[in-house]
C-alpha cells in the first residue's frame, strides 16, 4: 500500500477518536480537516486499510461498518440500544482460537468476535425509566 496523505489524516482522525466511528461520522470530522476527501475516497481509503491491517473493520449484524484503529487481539461489544462499540478484552474467553482449532480440526486464519446486548449506560437508563 502507497503511501497518501488522504490516507494519513484518514488514520491520524481514527486515532484520536476514542469510539469506533462510521465513515460518515469520520466524513464529517475530516469535511473541516481535508474538505477535499470525498466519501468515496475515504470508503476507499478505509477498506485498502483494513485490507492491509492496519485498521479493523468490525460488521455487526446492522450496517453501517464500524472502525477501529486498536489491532491487537480483542473482541467488540455493539450495544442494541445507542449503537456504541465497545472494547472487550481476550482476557474474557483466553486460548479460543486454539480451542476452535483443536475441537473442529481447522486453521483459524482471521477472526473477529462480536458480542451484542444492552451496555450499562443503557441498562441505567431502563432501569430509571421503569
């Protein structure tokens, strides 16, 4: 993969954003940063990123696609309610992936686990509403 710098204030906006946006919620931060980044390119520039790795593309069971800069081995949680990606440590399910392999006999290559429910802010706010 080239070098860009599209491509470079694409990441760097990832980066400094602490949930794991959409491309439209990173359009409209880039639209004042690089007013020249169109929504296909920065579609484009998304996926060659997650192609090569270097971001993560998660797809829970609704669209749109959610991103995330963070690489290493962890898992998501997608709230049903508000929608909001969180983090979820392989602390919570250790050697899974060993496991799968050895239990089916297969060669996990990639792999991405999603958990989905209610988070606590929204189970805070059902409770004050009942």
């Amino acid at each position: 993969m080239n070098y860009s710098r599209q491509r470079e204030i694409i990441l760097e906006t990832l980066k400094s954003n602490v949930v794991h946006p959409t491309a439209e919620y990173l359009y409209a931060i880039l639209k004042a940063k690089a007013p020249n980044i169109s929504l296909a390119t920065l579609y484009r520039n998304l996926n060659q990123l997650a192609d090569n790795g270097v971001i993560k593309k998660i797809d829970g069971l609704e669209a749109p696609s959610h991103y995330d800069h963070n690489t290493h081995e962890h898992y998501h949680f997608i709230c049903d309610e508000c929608k909001r990606v969180f983090d979820v440590s392989s602390d919570v399910a250790p050697n899974i992936v060993q496991k799968t392999e050895e239990e089916l006999g297969f060669i996990v290559k990639k792999h991405d686990i999603i958990f989905n429910g209610i988070c606590r802010d929204c189970l805070e706010k059902i409770k004050e509403s009942n």
